[in-house]
C-alpha cells in the first residue's frame, strides 16, 4: 500500500511537472505572437520587396572605392570618439564604482548616491544622449564623445561595481588589521585584486562603443556614420557600398585586437 501511494505520488508530480512545463511554453508562443502582432510583422512584405532590394543592391555595385581617401578622417572620427568615451568613461566610472560597491564604500549615503548616478547614465540610452548634447553644442564629433562617456560610466560602473563586490577580501582585511589607511588598503590590496577584471571590462566596452559611434553618425555628431547617412539621403548607392566594406573592416580588426589584448591582459 505505501508503495503504491509513493508511485502515485511519483505520477502526479511528473504531470504537475510537464503540465508546468506546458504552460511555460505556451506562455512564451503566447508572447512571441503578441510581440508580432505589436510590430506588426508582415513577412510576405520581403517577398515582394526582394525586387527593390535588388535593385538597390544592383546600383551599389561596384562599391566606389575612390572614397578611400576621403573616408579616412570620418573612420579616424570614429575610432577616437570610441576612445575618448572610453577613456573619459573609465575616470569617472572608476571612483563611483568603488563608491557604489557594498563591501569598501565608506558609507551607505555615497553608495546609494552612486548607484544612482550609475543608474541614470545607463538607463538612458548613447542615442538619447547624443540628442541632447547636440542640442546643447552643436553637430560634430564632441556631442558624440559626451553621450560614450555619460553612457560608459554607467554600463562601465555597474560592471566595476560587481567585479569589486566579488573580489577577495582577505588581502583588504589583513592590511586594515595591520593599521593602514584607507588609501594604502585601496592601492595595495583593491586595485591589485581587480585590475585585471576592470581592464577586461574596459577593453569590452571599448568594441561597443566603437560600434555606438558609427550609429551616432546619424544624429549628426560626426564620424563614418554621418557620412553614411549623407551618402544615403543622396541616393550615392555605391558610396554607401564602399562605406559598409570600411564598417565591416573597422569592427573586424578592432574585434582581433580587443581579443588579443584581453588574452594578453588575462595571461599577465
């Protein structure tokens, strides 16, 4: 007799099992149809669509490779906009982050104050902020650096913030024990710990903003993507062509290169 209540307790949790299962699944179609309802998804659009999507193809070909010249100053806008929301970002991310981590933040008033700054700059998007700093100094390259560095502060102090909370607080504790200041436990024993972690993240965030920037172009603040998008509203198909070959190389090699210096970062 308890066998068989054991086995029947057995069966009805494995149906209450699959039918859990069950409708976790069909919650999920649920939500993927509901997503394509709200899009307003219509793929018999791109098959009617194939025609102009070739032609266009058609007019970019070949790609004007005589715009070689003239797309080297808008790719070097590019890559020093990713550097100097980067670098800019990593300074100001650097201090919040400590601030904005539970285990050496001084006291709860600058770690609340912290992760809201933090919150804010992530919370908005790079675009948005792009919005708002050309509205603020214009067109250029400058209100596209300020948006990569607003926004980096936040993804970069976030990421920060988590690798400090999770470092070993042995080294921190043994120093503190021996009567060293604040300063010397935070240079001798927290920066060692998460260097090689921060100097990961950064190299990470340094791809997406990368990326970032050329998306930036669009809203006027400069670089291979304003060019793009010039070429674009001209109808210069081939123009366009050549620039996304330049897109595809820029990101490819900035990828090897953030790879290899992460290897060489990890090894060290």
């Amino acid at each position: 007799m308890s066998d068989g209540l054991q086995v029947g307790v057995a069966d009805a949790g494995r149906a209450a099992s699959l039918l859990t299962r069950g409708l976790v699944a069909l919650s999920l179609l649920l939500l993927v149809i509901q997503a394509c309802f709200v899009v307003q998804a219509r793929p018999q659009d791109l098959v009617t669509g194939a025609r102009g999507m070739a032609d266009i193809i058609a007019r970019a070909m070949p790609p004007a490779f005589d715009q070689f010249v003239p797309s080297l100053w808008p790719v070097l806008e590019t890559v020093d906009l990713a550097i100097f929301g980067t670098a800019f970002g990593v300074v100001l991310a650097f201090p919040l982050a400590f601030l904005a981590a539970a285990n050496v933040t001084p006291a709860r008033l600058f770690y609340y104050g912290a992760r809201a700054v933090i919150g804010i700059s992530r919370a908005v998007p790079d675009l948005v902020w792009a919005l708002l700093f050309v509205t603020a100094v214009g067109l250029g390259p400058f209100p596209g650096a300020l948006a990569l560095t607003v926004h980096s502060v936040g993804m970069i102090g976030r990421l920060f913030a988590e690798v400090i909370e999770e470092m070993d607080m042995g080294p921190v504790e043994a120093l503190t024990l021996t009567g060293a200041r604040r300063l010397e436990v935070f240079s001798h024993a927290v920066v060692p710990g998460v260097l090689p972690s921060l100097l990961g993240i950064t190299l990470f965030r340094f791809d997406e903003n990368l990326r970032s920037s050329i998306v930036l172009g669009f809203v006027g603040a400069g670089g291979i993507g304003f060019q793009l998008l010039s070429a674009m509203n001209l109808f210069q198909y081939r123009t366009v062509a050549f620039l996304l070959i330049v897109t595809f190389v820029l990101i490819t090699c900035a990828e090897r290169v953030s790879a290899y210096l992460r290897v060489m970062v990890n090894r060290g």
